[in-house]
C-alpha cells in the first residue's frame, strides 16, 4: 500500500475526527479512503462519457 501526505483545512480535519468519534469511521485513515474511493467512483462515469465524446468527435471528423 502507498502512501500520501496531504495538508487538510482544520475544519475539514475537525469534522472528519467527529465522524470518527461517532463510528461512522474506524479512524481517519478509513474514512479518508473511503471518500476518495468513492469521489473516484462518482467521477468515473464523467470521464468515461467524456472519452467517448472525444472518441466520437474523432471517429466522425478526424484528426489527420
């Protein structure tokens, strides 16, 4: 497994620490990679739809 660093606003911090504190979360590690999983997953279908737009506008005019 990997590992980053990353600076967090206090507030964000705050309120992820209180997620934890009420067991929504094991402990911030845990939530931190729930959500980013999860903003990946939600994002994934945009990206998908965008290559395919490109992929189009490519198949139908061209690049060369």
């Amino acid at each position: 497994m990997s590992m980053i660093h990353a600076e967090v606003p206090d507030g964000l911090l705050q309120q992820a620490q209180l997620l934890v504190q009420r067991g929504w979360a094991n402990n911030i590690q845990e939530l931190v990679n729930e959500s980013l999983r999860r903003y990946i997953e939600s994002h994934q279908e945009a990206l998908t739809e965008q290559f395919i737009r490109e992929d189009v506008e490519w198949g139908l005019h061209g690049d060369d």
